[in-house]
C-alpha cells in the first residue's frame, strides 16, 4: 500500500486548516461559508464516498458549475485516495459522454441541474457504479447524504499518485485525459501563490470555472496561502456581478481570460469604485497590450499581469513578476520551472528567435490517460513540447508568437477545429467542413467553418449557424459558416486549413 506522500493533496488541506483555523472565508451566492465548514464537510464527504466504495485511484468526474460543493468534492476526493476528473458543465452529453468513458469513471458527481445529462452521458458506461448528486434526485445518491459519514483518517496516495485526470482537446478531435500526480499539483499550486503573493491582498474573487486546470491550481494555491484568505466565487461570469462584487466586497486580486476584460471594457467602469482592486492575472489566450492598457487607464487602482501555461504543465509556466511586468510578455518562467525554445530539429534556440516553447517542471504531467504515442509526442527528454511559438527576450521573458497546432481559442476556451469538422459533417446535407479561427474583437478568436453539401442537398449559412447552436457545444459552434462549392483539401485529403485562411482574408477584403 502506498503511504502518505509528502505533497499529498488532502494532507496539505488538514495542514492549511491546522495553521489559519476557523474563519469566514468563501462568499457564495449570499451565503458566507466558515473555512471550517468547508474542511469538515470534505471529510464526511471522502469518509461516505469511501464507505459507497470509492476506491484509491478510481477516477471520479465531476461535473458541475462552480460552488463550494466543487472544492468540497475535490477534497473529498482526495481524501479518499480517489482522482478528480472534472468536466465542464458545458460539455454536450456526447462530450461528457467521451470524458466518462474514457476515463473509465467509478462514479459521476453532479448537481440537480445537470443530473439528466450525466445520466445519459454514464448510462452505457459498464465502469460508473453510482451517480451522485447534490439535492434530491431521482435514480441519484444524495451528496447531502454521503456527508453525514463519520469522518476518517486519509487514505493514503503517494506523491505520483494520480490526483487529476483533467480532459483537454486533441490535435486529432477527441479530447484527452492528461494526467496530474498530487507532487503535480502540489508543485504548481505553491508557485502560483508564490509568484502572486502580496502581504496584505487577500481578498480574491474567482469566476473561471474550477473544473479546468487553472480554477483547480487557484484552490489548490489558495492551500498555500500563510494567511487567512477571503474568496468571493461566482457561479460563472457575469460582468455586473463581478463588478458589484468588485465594490461591495473590497476584492483585491481576480483572474480572467482576456475575452472578460474585452466584456468589462463595454460597461460604465468609472461609475463604480474600484479601487480595492490592485491586480488581475489574465491568461489562456494571448492579452492584446491596448485591451490591457485600457483597462488599467480606466481603473488606476489595477496592474495587469500576463501569465502562461497547460493543463499539461498543471497550469503556470510564466507569469509577470509584481512590480516587474512587460506588457506583451508572458512573464519570466515560475520558480522550478525551465523555459526552452527549440527548433524543428530540438536544438535551442538563442534569445530572439521564434521556435517551439518547451518546458520542464515538476508540475510537468505524467502523460496522457490510456494515450502512449500522444504521449511520446509530447513529452520528450522530460521536457514538454508546448506546441505554442514564441521567444524569449535577453532578460528571459516569454512572449507567445502564434500557436503551432491549430487550436482556437474562443473567449479562453480551446476549440478544436477538427472537433467541430466532426460535428458539423453528422448534418444530413453537409458533405465536407473546414473550420479555422477568425480573429475578433470580443472573442479572441472566433469559429468559422467553410462547407460543402451534397448533392441536390440545399441549406443555408441560417440554418446551419442555428443547428450548429442546437448541436455543437455553446462556446464553440461555428457562428459564422460559408456555403461553399468545394471545402480545399491537401495532397493526403486533410482539410487544407491554409487555403481556408486565404479565402477567409478575400471573403473580408472583397
Ligand atoms: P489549456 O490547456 O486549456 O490551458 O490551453 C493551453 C493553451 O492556451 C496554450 O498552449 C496556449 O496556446 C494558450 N495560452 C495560455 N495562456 C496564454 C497566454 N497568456 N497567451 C497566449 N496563449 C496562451
């Protein structure tokens, strides 16, 4: 059997509690929630999921919008010797569907909302022993119910145990689980809070979804906080709530994605008062220097920092040093973690010259679930091969130039364009679908797809934006789709997304 790790996860929950003790610490929907509450309910809940027969290393996906019950559950989680597989509550069943099976799930922890769609997306899934779900549902196990477990002592996970299998896009459409080991998490928890650590700033609002990789390393970081942190959680966000929450709440520091700041730039930002709020962390999507510019022009109190990383790397690679920020950088490499740039034949590159970022971390993961070759492609010589193009400048900050993989990214989310190719082609009339990224304002980066149909097949761009709505995932259905004679293929039949972009700069030129 496995001891108890250094890093353990759950451990580090009982030291954190140990050395701040019980105070108000989480504000939820009007609800303060006592640091103590929230510890101990974690502890009933690891000690009813074991009891159900949650076991060590059982994946477990939990699939939620945010709200204490998330940390709760992770914690729980965690306790039980058990890995967090989370699943955004935007996925489509089929994609929920992907993420359970593949993971091979014990159980699905859900709430009263979603609980129809996990339930589908597990029926035909031998693995999924129980479904579990916060308030009464039918054919559902009561989360209230498993938290009235005595509690116990923590089942035991090594420090390369898995804590996470967290599912990300693919290159080659299906999302894969990438695998995070407690030493993992643990590891970029702490340089988080390192790298963003101020005496005194405290007061923290968090609004980007817990179920990917950055919501989880900004509760694991807050574990590492020496002081009694305050955090304000919104379900999702909502610019007025954010703001209002801002105001009435004295927040201090928050995270965004860049599409967010775009969003908060269109409403009456001097009409409040902002001036608790001394820094924001952007990151997943490259930060234009004019949104952030602007911003801090008109909230003065603010100082914006870049910061960069996977959910392979467990979340930070970069990040803009307080006081030391480079507008346009990502910020200089987190402490622990090494910053290559290599060309096409691995050899690294000097300061200046674009390649390939590599990194090597301990928070580096261990591989991708039940995917040896992905692996192998990206993981080379312990170093992880980012896929994003950049450079390093003479001082040793990163910039990202451009994406080597063709990854959207729409308002911080990953959309893969092959994955929604998928989906579009499962319409009756469409006979080939090209899709890449446009870029945008609001968004970053938006959707847009190029069909062809079949013949004698009639649809138009209308309809197909409108089934896509229906059918395709919210943040990533083509909003913008163009009827075409022929979708242009490359010599080997993929989908020539270059020929795209060409047609694309004509169609907005003409
Ligand atoms: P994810 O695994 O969902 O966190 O997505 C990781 C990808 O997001 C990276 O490979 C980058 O392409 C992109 N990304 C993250 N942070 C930034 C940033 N600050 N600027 C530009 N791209 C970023």
């Amino acid at each position: 059997m496995t001891g108890l790790g250094e890093h353990n996860l759950a451990a580090l929950a009982e030291r954190s509690f140990a050395t701040k003790g019980d105070y108000e610490a989480l504000l939820f929907e009007g609800r303060w929630h006592r640091s103590g509450e929230l510890f101990e309910r974690g502890r009933r809940l690891a000690a009813g999921l074991s009891q159900l027969g949650i076991a060590p290393g059982d994946r477990v996906v939990v699939t939620m919008a945010n709200s204490p019950e998330v940390g709760i559950v992770y914690h729980a989680l965690w306790r039980a010797g058990a890995v967090v597989t989370p699943a955004s509550f935007l996925l489509s069943r089929t994609e929920l569907h992907h993420v359970i099976a593949d993971a091979e799930a014990a159980a699905v922890i859900t709430s009263a909302e979603f609980a129809d769609k996990a339930r589908e997306a597990s029926a035909d899934v031998a693995s999924v022993r129980h479904l579990i779900a916060t308030g009464q549902v039918e054919d559902c196990t009561a989360l209230e119910e498993l938290e009235q477990a005595e509690p116990q002592a923590i089942v035991p996970s090594g420090d390369d145990d898995l804590a996470a299998v967290m599912y990300t896009g693919g290159t080659t459409g299906q999302a894969k689980g990438v695998m995070l080991s407690h030493a993992n998490l643990d590891y970029a928890g702490c340089a988080a809070q390192a790298a963003a650590y101020v005496p005194g700033v405290n007061r923290g609002l968090a609004t980007l979804p817990l179920s990917h990789s950055y919501g989880l390393l900004v509760t694991i970081a807050g574990l590492h906080n020496p002081e009694q942190g305050v955090g304000v959680l919104l379900r999702w966000f909502d610019p007025q709530l954010f703001l209002d929450m801002i105001e009435q709440q004295q927040i201090q520091q928050t995270a965004v994605v860049p599409t967010m700041l775009q969003i908060l730039l269109s409403q009456p930002l001097e009409d409040r008062d902002l001036s608790s709020l001394r820094y924001l962390s952007s990151g997943g999507a490259p930060l234009a220097p004019q949104v952030a510019e602007e911003f801090m022009r008109r909230v003065p109190s603010v100082s914006i920092r870049q910061g960069y990383g996977l959910t392979e790397t467990a979340a930070l690679i970069a990040t803009n040093p307080v006081g030391r920020e480079k507008p346009g950088s990502v910020g200089l490499p987190v402490p622990g973690t090494e910053v290559r740039i290599l060309d096409d034949e691995l050899r690294p590159l000097p300061p200046g010259e674009v390649g390939e970022i590599c990194a090597a971390s301990p928070g580096v993961m261990q591989g991708y679930w039940h995917s040896p070759e992905a692996t192998q492609e990206a993981l080379r010589d312990g170093w992880l091969h980012t896929g994003d193009l950049g450079y390093v400048d003479d001082q040793g900050y990163v910039f990202i130039v451009d994406r080597k993989k063709d990854l959207i990214i729409r308002g911080g989310f990953n959309v893969y364009p092959r994955d929604v190719e998928d989906a579009l082609l499962e319409h009756p009339a469409i006979e080939r679908a090209g899709v890449i990224g446009r870029l945008d304002e609001v968004s970053g980066e938006e959707v847009v797809a190029f069909v062809s149909l079949r013949p004698g097949a009639q649809a138009t761009s209308q309809e197909l934006v409108q089934w896509g709505r229906e059918r395709i995932g919210g943040y990533k259905y083509p909003r913008e789709i163009h009827v075409v004679d022929e979708v242009p293929l490359t010599g080997v039949g993929k989908v020539d997304r270059k020929a795209l972009r060409k047609a694309l700069g004509e169609l907005v030129h003409r």
